[in-house]
C-alpha cells in the first residue's frame, strides 16, 4: 500500500460520513496519474503554496495601504488566518482538512493591489466585470504556470469561486466562507485598534457580551458555535444548504451568536472599512489603477509576453485585467512611476 492509499483508507475510517474523500474526488481538467505520497486534496494545497501568485500575497493590501508598521495584516498573513481556522472548525466536524486548507491558501490569489480598492475600480473600468473570487479560479485555471494553469481538482476550484456569496458544493468550502469572514473582521479590528481609529470599548456591549472582549475571544465563541450545532439537514429550497448523499445539509451557529455575527460585520463597515482615516488614499491608488489600465489597453505591445498571447486569446481588457491584478502594491506603484513621472535628470 502507498502512502496516498494508506491516508484515503485513514479517510474512510476516521472522517464523518459528509465529508468530501480524497478517492470520491471529480477529478481534475486535465487527467494526471495519482501520487504515490500524497491525496489529490494534498497535491492541490502544495501547488497553491509553491505558486508565484501565493508568494505575492504578502505585499498585497488587506485593509491599510502602505501601513507604517510591521504588524499589519497582509493578504498573505489574512490566507494564513482564513487557512488556520477553517482547519480547525472542519478538524472538529471531522471533515477533510487538506481540502479546507488547499481552499483557503488558493481563496484570494486573484485579490488586486491595493485590496478592494483596486478590485472595484478593475470592476469599474472592465466592460466584463471584475470580481477578485472569479480572478482567484482564473488564475489557478490559467495564469499559474505561465499560462498552464495549476490544474486543481473541482472541489478546490469550486470552493475558491464560491468562498464569498456563494454556497460551495462542498462543507469544507462552506467552512473556508465562514473563516474567511471570522479572520478578517477580528483582524481587522486588531489592525484598527493597532492605527488608532478603533478602541475596544467603542465595540457595542449587544456584540461583545455575547462574542467576547477580545480578538481571542470573538474567534473562539464564533467557531465554538459552528462546532457546536454542527452539520444539520436543511431545507432543499435553503441557499445555505449543500446536497451530500442524497440530503441538504449546512454549518450553522447559534441563533445568539449568529446575530452578534451580522452585527459585528455591520459595525466595521460602519466604523472602519468605510472609515475616511482608513481610506484616505484610496482615490490616489484608484487613480493609479485607472492610468495603468488605460495605458495597456492602448499599448497591448508593453504588456510582458504571456499576456500578450491571452489578450488575442481572450480580449484586450481580460489580459490587461490579467496583468495589473497580479501586481503587488509596490510593483503596481513602481510601473506607475516608470511610465507616468519623469526620471530625475542624471549628472555625470
């Protein structure tokens, strides 16, 4: 027995009857011969992490642009937050780990510079739309690899499209949504508190008397509760519902905790992501956005070679698209400067 065999048949005995099995997968695009060392699951969440878009997570925006310190959340340290809790909400479930965490390293690869503030202006600009969950299956379909695309199986893809405002078809992707806005809303408030636009206190006493007084706090209450009611049957028509043997079955929390939940969610976008302090140079970096989309569309022959062949593949604007979401913030502001401020004169 291989390695990868021995792990599929630890599955069988070990995982709860609605969890999604390495052997049961539907398979990739491209068919492959199977490892002998690691599941398919396995093999997608190391290729996500080998993957030149994983690495530039780590100087794409979160929430603050160019923060002057060293503890602010990422994109990357975000992944990393998403990946550790929704590991541990499907360990306690007894759900598929490696899948959960294969979802959330690949969740946000399409994610702008200058985080959401560089996707809704693509989203402007673009006659076709742009939506960073879209990016993200785009770029482990096509991009990686220099066009060859990372060839995942469909239970990654789907959880990476759906982690945002769509039910994933799988509960570990459902568990990758649910970590995703517990990571970034508790983080979130850290990273606030941490840039003085935020005290704890400032939190409502109808979010924290039922959540917690902390970051550590919050996130433990919210996955207590998912773990706690569990995987339930739900109701064919329930948008929340993911149809497993035969059944529709959901995660859930408490009615108590889920209303402090969507409470706390309201308040920071009340409070801080709409916060001027916090997006004082957001129109600077849309600006920027705007100038270099403007440029390559007109100058498809600047665009780097790859992505000159997309662009007669798939159209100007979806290669342009292409080429300035994979940017990182300083990349992004070094083009920039490259193409739109004159160089200093030089003396010799």
């Amino acid at each position: 027995m291989f390695p990868r065999e021995r792990f599929e048949e630890f599955e069988r005995t070990m995982l709860c009857g609605y969890a999604a099995f390495c052997a049961e997968t539907a398979g990739r695009e491209r068919p492959e011969e199977k490892c002998q060392l690691r599941t398919e699951y396995q093999r997608d969440r190391d290729r996500i992490l080998h993957s030149n878009s994983f690495r530039r997570l780590k100087h794409k925006t979160q929430v603050f642009l160019s923060p002057a310190g060293d503890h602010y959340r990422t994109r990357l340290t975000h992944t990393l937050e998403v990946s550790q809790i929704a590991r541990t909400i499907t360990r306690a479930l007894m759900l598929n780990e490696d899948l959960t965490e294969a979802i959330a390293l690949g969740h946000d690869l399409g994610h702008t510079p200058f985080g959401h503030a560089g996707e809704r202006m693509l989203d402007k600009l673009s006659p076709d739309g742009f939506h960073h969950y879209e990016q993200s299956l785009r770029v482990v379909d096509i991009l990686e690899k220099d066009g060859q695309g990372l060839n995942l199986t469909r239970e990654v893809r789907d959880g990476i499209l759906k982690h945002t405002n769509m039910t994933a078809s799988t509960l570990e992707g459902c568990a990758v949504r649910y970590a995703d806005v517990i990571a970034y809303i508790n983080h979130d408030i850290d990273d606030s508190i941490r840039a003085g636009i935020l005290k704890e206190e400032d939190i409502p006493r109808s979010i924290t008397g039922v959540l917690g007084h902390s970051k550590s706090e919050r996130i433990t209450t919210l996955v207590g509760s998912l773990v706690e009611c569990g995987i339930t049957e739900t109701d064919r028509e329930d948008d929340k519902g993911v149809p497993i043997g035969g059944k529709f079955v959901r995660l859930s929390m408490s009615e108590e905790v889920y209303k402090a939940y969507k409470e706390l969610h309201r308040f920071m976008f009340d409070c801080v992501y709409t916060n001027p302090k916090c997006k004082s140079e957001e129109s600077k970096a849309q600006d920027m956005i705007a100038y270099l989309y403007e440029y390559y569309t007109e100058h498809i022959e600047a665009l780097p070679a790859m992505y000159m062949n997309l662009a007669y593949k798939y159209g100007i604007d979806r290669a342009v698209c292409d080429y300035i979401s994979g940017m990182t913030d300083v990349f992004a502001v070094e083009t920039f400067k490259e193409l739109f401020i004159p160089a200093a004169w030089m003396v010799k």
